[in-house]
C-alpha cells in the first residue's frame, strides 16, 4: 500500500510541509479521541478501502459524544 500513497506527492516534487503536516494530524487525532468518545455505527460491518491519491475508508460511519469531564478549554486557548 505505501507504494501506491501519493498524498506527499514523491521525489523531487514531494510535498515540502508533509512532516508538519503529519505533525498536526497527529495533534488533531490525540485530541479528538481525548475529548470524544468515537464508536462505530456498525462494528461487525466489513471496511471497504477506497484507493484514489490516498487510501480512505469507503462507508464507514461512526458516532461521537463527549468525554465525560473533558475540558475544551485547552480547545479555545490553544494551550
């Protein structure tokens, strides 16, 4: 699969930001799931990948409802 995973772009052409970029991801991700509980819809169906310039989950859906005693004040502040 990661030979086919265009989302940077490659070589000489390869997207200049990408480490920040994942940097971010990484922050946006750790703070979704502290802040939200996330469950799927349907566990027991079955993931379809859909391959395009990246790979992205085809149908898959999900609920979110907040953590209880999470503070979003680290949300507003950016602290």
């Amino acid at each position: 699969m990661n030979k086919t995973d265009l989302t940077w772009g490659a070589g000489d052409r390869a997207c200049m930001g990408k480490n920040i970029a994942r940097c971010e991801i990484y922050k946006l991700v750790a703070t979704l799931y502290s802040t939200f509980d996330v469950q799927l819809v349907d566990p027991a169906k079955e993931w379809k990948l859909r391959e395009a310039l990246g790979v992205k989950p085809d149908g898959v859906e999900a609920t979110l409802s907040f953590r209880l005693g999470a503070s979003f004040d680290h949300l507003r502040t950016g602290k």
